[in-house]
C-alpha cells in the first residue's frame, strides 16, 4: 500500500446516461461537478462531454473547450485527464453477419480521435487497448491505430492513461512498450465488471497488476455497485483510487448521490481510515511524472 493515494473522478462517461438527475450532462455542470470533485480530493479529473440536449456521448470540439476552459478556470492545479476512447464503436446493422456498421457505430480516424488533446492539452489521455464486445457493441481497437494515438500525444507532451479492460491488453501493452511506441513503466487503469471484460474481484486485479512492468503507477476501479469495493483492494494492492458517476451513481445501495463531490468525499474517508494521506495534484505530479502547469 502506498503512503499517498491518488484519487481521480470520472465525471460522466460516454455510456448510457444514468437516471441519476445529478450526474452533470452540460459543459458547465460538468465542470462545476468537477471543480467540486477537486476540493472534495480528486487530484485528477477524467473528462468526457455529452451532447447538452440528448445527454449522449460526443466527441465536440466546442463542447470540449468549453468545459476544459471552465476547470482551468476554477482550478489551474487540478490535473486534466481527456478521453480518447470514442470512435472506437462498431455496432454491426444484423449481429448475425457483422460485416456492415449500423448508424449507432462511431469509426473514427486516429487524428478525430485525439483531436481535442491536441488542441487542449492536457496533462493525460486515455489510451484504451481493448477490443471487446461493450454495451451492445464492440469495441475495436487495432495496433496500427494505437501507435499512431500513441505518436500524437507523445508529440504534443501528454502522457497516455493506458486502460486495460482483459489480461490480452496488459500483453499488447507490454509489446507496445516494447516496440518504443509507449515510454515505461507507464500509468495504467484496469476497468473491471464491465460487460463481457474482466471481472471486478481480487484474484483478478492481483493478476493484472502482476503484468504489470516494474514499477508502473496503476488503478483499479469497479463498475456499479463495487465501485469502493475495488477502490479499496486497488489501494490495498500498491494501486490508486477511482470513482466517479461514470462508472457508478450511487453513494449506497439504492440512494443516488448527490454529487460526484460526495463520491470523493466517501472514498477520502475510507483512504483515511486505512492510513494512507490523499495526494495533492501536485504530488500525483511527481509520482506520476507529469509535466508541471
């Protein structure tokens, strides 16, 4: 278990919105939601934007600045950590001969899909190696792709988030590591109990962390209702923390929260409770390797 633990928020996701009436949809309310995240504790903010009328996931440029603009605003110390994972969808129009892209699918060239880092820069982005079937859908994700995603936010100084989603992406991030396309030990997350990836258990986030290059800085975090569970066992394993309405609405079983706020506020007390002291965005910095703002 690390002295400091680093806790990020994930503040709304690109996946179906919730029932949750205060999981933030708008530029501003995802940045107010962040900012509060922040002086709750969140050191790092992981960033997604959805369409202010239909509450669905998008990719705009405008909405982006909009709400990156605002948390910079409000807190030039907080650490941005920008979503790369949309244009990444295939949802075939007959599951039965998936040859042909239905008009839910999003297939994005490797620039589109980074283009708001490139613009915004943050300090992080995700990286997300999986291919797997997701929320009806699946998920592509080639090498050829990567690398080049890869190349761009290496060019324009922000490190990748590598998210891992099954024990096949810790071996294709290894070989990415190994063809210098990722700089190591790197920084990972493993999304457990989505779907038809990973389980959210302990024998499997020991595995994945045991894939791990030496001295990596990682997380691991549960969808739903083993959101502080898998909070707690990533700290419990030398890992960090991660919460927030993207991957999780309720504070307790069947009560909504409130606020990604309260989300960090009841994983602080449960770092604290256990011993380790909450980073400051400064010290997840250092730690993690990130260039000074």
């Amino acid at each position: 278990m690390q002295e400091q633990i680093i806790i990020t928020c994930a503040l709304t996701g690109a996946g179906p919105l919730s029932r949750n009436p205060a999981q933030p949809v708008t530029p501003r309310q995802i940045a107010d939601s962040g900012l509060a995240a922040a002086d709750a504790g969140a050191a790092i903010l992981h960033v997604h934007v959805r369409d202010p009328h239909s509450g669905q996931f998008s990719g705009d440029l405008g909405l982006y600045e909009e709400a990156v603009g605002l948390i910079r605003e409000g807190n030039p110390h907080v650490i941005l950590n920008l979503t790369t994972g949309l244009g990444s969808g295939f949802y075939p129009k007959d599951p039965m001969l998936p040859i042909e892209a239905g008009a839910q699918s999003h297939i994005w060239p490797a620039e589109q899909r980074i283009a708001h880092v490139l613009k915004l820069r943050p300090e992080i982005c995700t990286l997300d190696l999986v291919t797997a079937q997701v929320f009806g859908g699946i998920v592509i994700s080639t090498e050829q792709v990567l690398t080049r995603m890869a190349t761009l936010a290496r060019e324009a100084g922000v490190k990748p988030e590598i998210e891992l989603f099954d024990s096949g992406d810790a071996v294709l991030a290894r070989h990415l590591l190994g063809k210098g396309v990722l700089d190591g030990p790197g920084m990972y997350s493993f999304v457990m109990g989505l779907n038809f990836t990973m389980p959210a258990d302990t024998e499997t986030m020991t595995y994945m962390r045991n894939l791990l290059p030496a001295a990596a800085q990682w997380q691991g975090f549960g969808i739903g209702p083993v959101q502080f569970p898998m909070a707690m066992q990533s700290m419990l394993l030398g890992g960090h923390v991660r919460v927030g309405m993207e991957d999780n609405v309720y504070i307790a079983k069947g009560q909504f929260a409130q606020s990604n706020a309260a989300l960090v506020t009841k994983a602080r007390r449960l770092v604290e409770a256990l011993g380790p002291s909450l980073a400051s965005p400064a010290d997840a910095r250092r730690m993690l390797g990130l260039r000074a703002r």
